[in-house]
C-alpha cells in the first residue's frame, strides 16, 4: 500500500505539521490502521477510502483516533488533487465531524471545519503550574484553551506533559495576541502520545472564534509557534471556521502489511 507524507500548512519540507497519507481501495481493520499510526509515529496519520464521490476520511495519532485533525485534512486533500485525481478542485471528505470540504484555490488549499463552542473556566493552579506561567483567561471546548499575556510567554512556555494530561479536553493549546500575526498558539497533546502538535488545525478551530470575537476581525492569519512553526490563514464564519494553507511532499513509500 502506498503511503505519502506531506508537510502541511508550509510551503516547504521540515516545516508546517507532517502527516502520513494512505488513499485505500478499502478499509483495513481498526487494528491494523491503529498499529500503523503507531510505527509512523507522526501526530496524525490519515486513512481515504472514495465512497461514491466523496471520500470516507479517519484520523489516527499514535494514541487512538481522534475526531478532527485539521492539518491531516488539508495534507490528504493535497495527495488526492495531485495524486489521485488532479482535476478536482473540490474534495468533500465524509468524517466523525461531518461533511467537510476542501477548495484548491491557487497556491491554497481551503478547508471547512466545526468552530468549536467555548465556554469561559477558572483559570486554575493546575493551569499555572504546568505552564509555568499563569494565564489570563480559560475556556473549554472540544479542548482546553489558555490565553496567555503576550506572544513572548507562548514561546517560551515548557510544558509539562504530566499535568496536561491529567486535564479535561482532548488537547491543551495556549495562545496569545501576535506581535506579527493576528495571533500565536502552540498546541499539545499528550493524551493522543504526541507531546506538541507542530501545526494544529484543530486548535486553530478553537482559537480562531475566540481571537474573532476578541479584534473583532473575521480575517485573520495565525501562526503556530512550535519549533516547525507554521502559518494558517483563517477566517471565521460562525459555526464555521475556514483554515487555508500550502503543503509539500516529504515522501512517497510502500507499506508492506
């Protein structure tokens, strides 16, 4: 089985958030797809399966399956319009978050996810200690989210993975007002065994509606800023928020199972 790997949100390789890409003729089992995310151990590996003429699309990260993942959606997109079938311009995938669709538009890909719904928490101990810093403001939504006071403390913030893993929410992001960018986030995932997302869709899902509301801007360009680093640009439309960015092949390979 052949298996691509695409830097997603970058226009270059060893940048952006990789992800491995399997376009299948059928499903395999749960098992089996599990195990391979496990040997790729990337934060997310994506599985197509074309039904009808959408696409059927899960997301593995070596920690199980999850329900969403941005970065894999855009970087499973790219496999198909120049890969499987280059005069699409449109990929509708079929997902555990609905239907999502993705538009080639120039150099961009153009994705339509969920906005996640949150709700304003306590800013807690547990918070400020691992972070290493307090924030200013919590939500909740599919994901934890912090704000922290400025860009400097997002960079410089280390982790601790333990903590966050003892927390509620699939994923704990962190972000703040952009000194360059509208705004900056890093994202981490211990629960799904990746420590920090390099590129997270999903939490762009999350901080995009909260930095709308809060410039009062719905256009919007992010940055993730992880060591990969990695630039979405973003608009907010209500129960939907639209991530567009670039891709780049890493690799082509053969599975052999």
């Amino acid at each position: 089985m052949k298996q691509y790997v695409v830097d997603a949100f970058t226009d270059k390789v060893f940048a952006g958030n990789p992800a491995a890409i399997c376009i299948m003729d059928n499903w395999l089992s749960d098992d089996t797809m599990q195990n391979i995310a496990i040997e790729n151990n990337l934060s997310e590996t994506a599985f197509a399966v074309k039904e009808g003429k959408d696409y059927r699309l899960r997301w593995f990260t070596p920690g199980g399956e999850v329900d969403l993942c941005g970065h894999a959606t855009l970087a499973t997109s790219y496999i198909i319009t120049r890969f499987v079938e280059p005069a699409l311009t449109e990929v509708r995938f079929n997902t555990l978050s609905g239907v999502l669709t993705v538009k080639k538009e120039n150099d961009l890909l153009v994705v339509d996810f969920p906005s996640f719904q949150l709700a304003p928490i306590a800013v807690t101990e547990d918070m400020t200690a691992a972070l290493g810093v307090k924030p200013v403001e919590a939500y909740m939504g599919g994901d934890l989210v912090c704000v922290l006071e400025n860009e400097q403390q997002v960079r410089q913030v280390i982790a601790n993975l333990e903590l966050i893993r003892q927390m509620n929410g699939l994923c704990l992001h962190i972000t703040a007002q952009g000194d360059t960018y509208d705004c900056v986030t890093r994202s981490f995932a211990p629960k799904c065994n990746v420590a920090e997302d390099p590129v997270c869709g999903r939490g762009h899902c999350h901080v995009v509606p909260l930095w709308a509301q809060k410039t009062k801007k719905n256009e919007l360009t992010a940055y993730q800023a992880s060591r990969r680093g990695g630039v979405l640009y973003c608009h907010y439309a209500g129960e939907r928020t639209i991530l567009s960015g670039k891709a780049a092949l890493y690799s082509e390979a053969e599975i052999f199972i």
